[in-house]
C-alpha cells in the first residue's frame, strides 16, 4: 500500500468520523455544540496522525491520547469556566463531574437541550476516542473495515441518544455508508 493511498484512508477515516457529529444537531440547541465536538473529533484525528507518523510504541501513544483527550474535553466544553484559558480547581472539578455524571445526565435530559459542559462531555469524549481509534486502525492496520468499525459504534450511539427526535436521518446514513464503502475500496 502507498504512502498517498494510506493518508487518503486517514482523510476518509476523518469525514467518516465527523459524519455522526451530524446526529448531534437535534440534540444541541445551536451550532456551536455541534463545531466543539467536531473539534474533538479533528483533534484525536491530529494526535493519531502524529502518533502514526512519528511511530509511538503503545504505552507513549496512550498516554499521549489521554491527556489529549481530557484537555481536549476541558477546553472545549468547559472554556467559559477557566480564567482567562487556565483551568482552575473548580473547572476541573466541572470536567471530572461531566465525565462520571455526562452519560447519565445526557439520557435524561429533555431534547432539544442547551450544551452545557456537563452534557457536552461525553459527545466531545466519544468523538475524540473515535477519532483516534479509527484512524490509527485506518494508519496500522491490515483489514480495511477495521477503520469503520469505532466509526460505525458512533454513528449508533448517536442514533441511540438523539432517538426521542422524530426527523429521519437518511442524509447522515447514506452519507456514512457512502463513505464506509469508499474507505473499504480504497
């Protein structure tokens, strides 16, 4: 395989990706909910693209993710809390609130709601780990649906989360199945 067929791979494993952002929409009032958790998602792309390019063995690379992740999390969902862009004892307080509350409080809470951090944690999580799941399987790997497949696991849980909203979502289904399958062909 190409060095330009693998980035082209890693370029789909990103629209592939940030398809279920598009779920999020009947969720979130407004679209700056929807742009943060597309953000998450382009930075746990980024940090696997750099992980992959630079070779990390396991232990680095999950470290790196994982403060990655939490200060991806904290910044984009709990920026109105920091002082001036630094976190402070109750901003991080907030986060670890949101990543042990968020899941709960997001099955509960009456759609269309307002993206408060807490609710915004565990979208913003799950499209970080996504992204970076699927697009080091997309960089080293061997079986080409091995990148769907965190992929796929998003997209369903985005329809399970947003199922109290009665708008069909054909457009984000063909649009992940579209690109699926070119990733596959590729």
């Amino acid at each position: 395989m190409t060095t330009v067929t693998r980035w082209a791979e890693a370029g789909l494993t990103l629209v592939l990706c940030l398809v279920p952002v598009a779920l999020y929409a009947q969720m979130f009032v407004g679209v700056p909910a929807l742009a943060r958790i597309a953000g998450a998602t382009v930075i746990g792309w980024l940090v696997a693209v750099i992980a992959a390019r630079r070779s990390w063995a396991a232990p680095q690379a999950t470290a790196v993710a994982t403060v990655g992740c939490l200060v991806a999390t904290l910044y984009l969902g709990f920026w109105s809390l920091t002082r001036s862009g630094v976190p402070d004892l109750a901003t991080l307080g907030a986060l670890g609130t949101g990543l042990r509350d968020g899941w709960a409080r997001l099955l509960t809470v009456t759609l269309p709601s307002d993206a408060t951090g807490e609710l915004l944690t565990a979208p913003l999580v799950l499209s970080w780990v996504v992204a970076y799941a699927a697009t080091l399987l997309a960089l080293r790997r061997r079986a080409p649906l091995a990148p769907v497949l965190p992929a796929f696991l998003a997209f369903v849980a985005g329809l399970a989360l947003t199922a109290p909203v009665t708008p069909p979502r054909t457009w984000p289904t063909a649009a992940f199945v579209a690109v699926a399958l070119l990733l596959t062909l590729l």
